[in-house]
C-alpha cells in the first residue's frame, strides 16, 4: 500500500493472552484516542499495510487491541515494535492554535522581536503541563508549545514559527 505521509499513532509494544491481541504504545492525546480508529495502516518490511482492528480498549497505561487476521499469539509476534498509523486525511481537523506534531516537524523558528533564527523544530517533549518543543541549531534548545503567549504564530505555508522568547 503506498502512502505518502502517514501519521504514526502509536506502537505495537507487547502481547496480551493468546488469542491474538496485542499491547500498543499510543502517542496520541489523550492515550485513547487511538480507539477511534477503525482502519488503520501498519509498517512492514518497510511499506505500509491496512489492518482492521476488531475490538480495543484501554489496560492500564496501554491499550490492547484485537487487530484482523490475528487468532493467536504466534501470529501477533510478528507485529512487535512495528509502527501504526492512519493516513493524514483521516484525522480531525484541529481548532485555531492547535496543531499536529507532524505539521511542525522541521519548522524553522525565530523570534518575533529580532528576528533572529532559533533553529529548526526536531522534536516535542510532552510534560503534562505544556509540550515542550525541541529546537535543533547551534544548540539545542527547548521552549514550550504555549500558543498565544510564547508561540506566536504557526505559518504553516512559510514552514514558520515566530516566538516570544528571550535566547542568550
């Protein structure tokens, strides 16, 4: 199956029993989240094949899920430590000032006063409080993801991210 952008949800972490469910690592927010998916894609072999999931729900700080075609344990094996996704166009569309991790990725980021260049979006800490992005240049730097008071505005067309913050 080619896809061009998929948006990795989460992980096959694990096994629960031996009919075939398996233990799933969820980046989505919140944790459960992943549920709402019915049709999702998993890599293999380095492409992407669709798989259906059955049943799911959520078990202890995981979530298990019951994917087709899996009736035991020797056949869930093989999905450890591969990545699940869903295509881009299946996800909800997000309000004003809220966006996808993935539409960050790589972002250049600079101040809103100066001007002065930051670096380049490469990753995101969650904290509970507020994402942390993680900024990529002539050092790492981390700034949280607070829309409207640091974060000022998210040109997504200019591949931009202007912020108020003070950098030594």
């Amino acid at each position: 199956m080619l896809v061009s952008n998929p948006i990795i949800l989460g992980r096959v972490a694990g096994l629960h029993g031996i009919k075939g469910w398996v233990k799933v690592f969820s980046y989505t927010k919140p944790r459960e989240a992943i549920l709402k998916y019915k049709d999702l894609i998993l890599s293999q072999d380095d492409k992407w094949m669709p798989i259906r999931v059955i049943e799911g729900q959520s078990h202890g700080k995981s979530i298990i899920l019951k994917l087709d075609g899996l009736e035991d344990r020797n056949q869930a094996v093989t999905l450890i430590d591969k990545k699940i996704a869903t295509e881009r166009n299946k996800l909800p569309i997000l309000k004003n000032g809220h966006y996808y991790w993935s539409d960050l990725m790589g972002l250049k980021v600079s101040q809103i006063n100066g001007g002065n260049q930051l670096g380049t979006v490469k990753g995101f800490i969650e904290t509970g409080t507020h994402d942390v992005m993680v900024l990529e240049g002539d050092q790492e730097i981390l700034i949280p993801f607070v829309y409207g008071k640091i974060i000022i505005d998210v040109d997504l067309t200019k591949h931009h991210i202007y912020v108020d913050w003070e950098w030594d």
